[in-house]
C-alpha cells in the first residue's frame, strides 16, 4: 500500500471511531468522554497502521509500542481522574449556549475536529511505520530517548499531583513540589517530548515532512487546550498562583528563579 493509501485508510478509521464516541456521548449527555478516548485514539492509528504499512518490522514494532504505552497510560490516568465525576465545565458551558443545537453541534465542532486533529498529529506514526527501512538507526534511539523523557515528566507529574490534589491539607494551596517545582505544565512538557521523540525515529524513517504532527501538538499544549488555557483559570481559583508563576518556569523545565 502507497502512503497516500495508509494515511486514507487511516483517516476513515478515525472519522468512525470519533462518530461512534459521539453517539454515545449524545447517549449518556457527557462531551467529555472525548477527551478520555484522546490517548487511545492514537493507539487504534498506531495498530491500524500496523497492519497495513509496508514498513520493516524494526520501525513498525517501535512506533506501535511507543504509542501504545504513551496512549494506554493517558486513557488510564484521565479514566480515573474524569469518570464519575460530571461533564467538564468547558463542554458544560457550551452546551448550555447552545441548548438543543449542542448534540449535533458537538460532532462538528468537537469530535470531527478532535479526529482531524489527531490524524494530523499521528503523522509520524503512520508514514514512519510505512517508510521506515532496516532497523532503527542511532536517530531512531535518540528519539527514544526523548520519547522516555517525557513519558516520565507526565507520569511523575500526573501522579505528584494527583497525591498532593487527594490531601484535603492542600485544598486551594498551588503545587510547587517535585517536578512542579521546575515547571508549571511538567505533564505538558512530557506530552511534547514525546511527540518529538516519535518524531526523531519518523524522520530517521525518511519521513521528515511529518514535522507538521508535533508542531500541531506544541501548538496545542502551549497555547490553546493545555498551558494557556489552564494558566487563565489558575491564576484566578489559587492564592498564591502569581508567586509561583513568577518563580517557576512556565513549560521547558528549568531551575526555579530566585526571588
């Protein structure tokens, strides 16, 4: 198959998938549930993928577990943190501005983009598992590595939070402890490093041009759905906020500046 054929087989893929989340999110009356299936959206691309590209082994098996560990790990952590807990306050709002309309609206507007998103992201994924020849390389391994680094800045991240969020002691106090004490977004910069982990073996596949995916992710975590979206209801909900901003990086981990 031609990668032009992949990737199609790929965005057919996705587009089902996100219409049938919809259709249970219109079900249950919670948009939300998008954002839970984001990791293991990624993951269903990377084993479709799989069994369609043209690639050598060595590439394929490494993208396909790259993603699948970094995807699985998210659904997991946002499962646990999201269920059972009500729609998130951004779907909330939009579905009361747009009332009756929001359940037809919600497809368009949240589902088909999220996909066309993620099929924009996950480029590296499918053109280096199609064009990948031989075995990984040393730029492959580099990309490991940076892939390695990040899946543990979100790990340790997510999970430092979430303990220091479960101590009813830090109620309205701001997390400035391990890896947050380095940056304000460490589960963001792990995302971003993972991404351009994934892409450093892609492009030692000869896929360079799919550079566009982890642009699109920066994008994403740095200025609209992650960093600074967070950083606008941050610095209103939690005393202290603008201290810690003014002492802590706000996404590359650096040593926090002195007062």
């Amino acid at each position: 198959m031609s990668t032009l054929g992949v990737l199609g087989v790929n965005a057919a893929a996705i587009l089902v998938m996100v219409t049938a989340l919809w259709a249970v999110s219109v079900a249950v009356k919670d948009t939300s549930i998008v954002d839970i299936f984001w990791g293991s959206g990624f993951v269903v691309v990377a084993w479709v993928t799989f069994v369609v590209a043209d690639g050598s082994e060595g590439y394929r098996w490494l993208l396909v577990a790259l993603t699948t560990l970094w995807g699985l790990r998210l659904t997991v952590h946002l499962a646990n943190r999201n269920l059972g807990h009500g729609e998130d306050f951004r779907y909330a709002k939009m579905r009361e501005r747009h009332g009756s309309r929001w359940p037809l609206r919600s497809l368009w507007s949240v589902y088909w983009v999220q996909g066309a998103l993620m099929w924009v992201v996950s480029l590296p994924v499918q053109a280096g598992q199609q064009l990948g020849e031989g075995s990984p390389d040393w730029l492959a391994w580099v990309g490991v590595a940076v892939w390695g680094v990040g899946l543990f800045f979100e790990t340790v991240g997510d999970l430092q939070l979430s303990r220091f969020i479960a101590d009813p002691a830090n109620r309205g106090k701001v997390m400035d402890q391990g890896l947050w004490r380095y940056t304000r977004h460490p589960n963001y910069f792990g995302d971003f490093s993972v991404w351009w982990g994934i892409w450093l073996v892609a492009l030692s596949a000869g896929a360079w041009w799919t550079v566009v995916g982890p642009l699109v992710m920066s994008l994403l975590l740095i200025k609209v759905s992650g960093a600074g979206l967070l950083e606008k209801s941050l610095s209103k909900k939690r005393e202290g906020y603008d201290e810690y901003v003014a002492r802590t990086s706000g996404f590359f981990p650096l040593p926090p500046r002195r007062r």
